[in-house]
C-alpha cells in the first residue's frame, strides 16, 4: 500500500509506519512446536539484556510484565500521559503508569533504543511491546532543561 513501511518483521507478526504512526500487528499463532521453540528462547541468556549499556547514566527501572500488558490493553490510559511535542513527547501526568516509568511533569521524551517518539502510540510500539518480549527499553529526553536517561526492564527477565 503507498505510504505503508513495514518497519520490523517478527515470528509473530510486524511492524509498520503509515502516515506518522506506528503500529505493531500479529500475524497469527505460533504453533505449538514453535511454542516449545520460543520459551526455551525466552529462557536462554541471550534474550534479555539486564545490564545497562556501556555510556548509560540514568535510572534503572524494572517494570511488572503484568502491568506492561494491561497498559498495552488499555492504550487510552497511557496515551493521556504523554503529549506531542516538538521533537518527541512531553509527559503531562506523572500519576500512575507515568509515575511507575520514572517519569515527570513536563519531561520531554525523545528516543526509545534509538527510534524518534513522534507520537502518543509509539510509547506502545518502542517502550511497551519490547518489554513484554523481555527486551531492555534505553529511553532518552531531557528534564528541566538537561539530558536525561531512563532504562527499563522486565522485572520477570531481570530480577533485581
């Protein structure tokens, strides 16, 4: 389709860019032998990087794969969280969710793992989705004024 760019591709389905957005779509079940394959993956070491990246300083933070879920369930929760800004997203209510992220009034939110934030639904696509895959999430922005570094985990892949 013009305008569509399919942005990743997973066992499980894909990403795609239109018109500014992004948006992850599951493709279908993997079958129970690929089942089998994917929770001997998910238990290797590989798969979740809990160590902070060399060059890091910022915060540390672990996030519940429950929690993560329901966010990505319930996108009008965390959407009225975050606000378009110029370059990235502005946080506008650190209650909750926001609060959990480490997250403050008026800090500008602008890379997750080296993807520009452009809008509310990327917080799904690049922070959210990648967590409950046990991925490491390095979130970038600046707060009052200064660089700032967020870097999330699964609590359950990264047990503190």
């Amino acid at each position: 389709m013009p305008g569509v760019r399919v942005e990743a591709v997973w066992p499980g389905g894909v990403t795609l860019i239109e018109a500014g957005g992004r948006r992850e779509i599951a493709l279908r079940s993997a079958p129970a032998a690929d089942k089998a394959r994917t929770a001997m993956a998910v238990t290797g070491p590989k798969l979740a990087t809990c160590a902070a990246p060399a060059g890091f300083a910022g915060q540390v933070i672990r996030l519940n794969a429950e929690l993560l879920s329901g966010m990505i369930k319930a996108p009008d929760t965390w959407k009225a969280l975050v606000q378009t800004g110029p370059g990235g997203l502005i946080v506008r209510d650190q209650s909750g969710f926001a609060g959990m992220m480490g997250l403050r009034n008026g800090d500008h939110i602008e890379r997750a793992n080296g993807i520009a934030l452009a809008i509310p639904d990327d917080i799904g696509a690049t922070v959210l989705q990648p967590l409950t895959r046990s991925q490491s999430v390095w979130v970038t922005g600046i707060r009052e004024g200064k660089a700032q570094q967020w870097f999330y985990l699964n609590a359950g892949a990264c047990p503190a």
